[in-house]
C-alpha cells in the first residue's frame, strides 16, 4: 500500500498550513489530488480583483501546486472541480480558455459549481484537481 505524501508550496501554502492546518496537495503514489486553489498571488496572498486575471492565476497556482507535489503540471490532470462567485459566461469563457492553454492534448472531466461563498472575501473562483503522474 503507498503512503500518503502532503505538500504545501513555499508562500501561501506554507501560510494556509501553519494558520488554517491544512495541505495543498496530497501524494498516493501516482495520483496527486490538490487542495482548490484560488486566484492569488502565490507569494502574498492577495487576490486579483479582475474575474479573468484570477481564474488566469487560479490555474497558474493548481500548476505550481502540482510540480511541487512532484507532478509534471496540468498535462496529466483528469478531473477538474470549480466553483464561482458568481457563476456566469465571463467566468464559465475564462475557465475554457484556461482549459485550451494549459490542456492542448486532452480533455478533463469538469464538474461546474455556482456557490454563494468561498474561503475568502475576495476569492472568486476555486480550482481543484486531480493528477495522474505516469
């Protein structure tokens, strides 16, 4: 049986683990499973006001949070979870731009979420996935 590896990337990461408790990633062998991410500056946890440059740095962040869990990046996620605040065409149009930039190759499984409430005040959209690291 594998063990369980946790990783939680150097800024906000290491941040949400000493003052929330909890991981960014999680390691089962082959398999990474991320905490969702959201469209802050990774470095100082400031979001990005603009709906598009968040959902822009949401997936930049699930990328950063991939590799350091040991992964190659979006090319081998399979599942893809989001929810918006709010959930509209503007939102649904940058998260499939987002699809066709860091995914060219292949197509994910997508669930699609509209929530009243995210972590944070100003947190707008959330991004989690799962990863293959063959």
């Amino acid at each position: 049986m594998s063990k369980l590896q946790y990783f939680a990337y150097k800024g906000v990461g290491q941040n949400n683990l000493k003052q929330h408790g909890y991981q960014q990633a999680v390691r089962v062998g082959n398999r990474i499973e991320c905490a969702g991410q959201g469209g802050w500056n990774p470095e100082t946890g400031v979001y990005y006001k603009e709906i598009n440059a968040q959902i822009d740095q949401a997936f930049a962040n699930v990328d950063l949070n991939l590799r350091d869990a040991g992964g190659k990046g979006w090319s081998q996620v399979f599942r893809v979870n989001s929810y918006h605040v709010p959930i509209n065409d503007e939102a649904l149009g940058a998260m499939t731009r987002n699809f066709k930039k860091w995914m060219p190759d292949h197509q994910p499984i997508w669930t699609c979420v509209g929530v009243t409430r995210l972590g944070d005040d100003d947190m707008r959209v959330e991004i989690e996935v799962i990863a293959l690291d063959e």
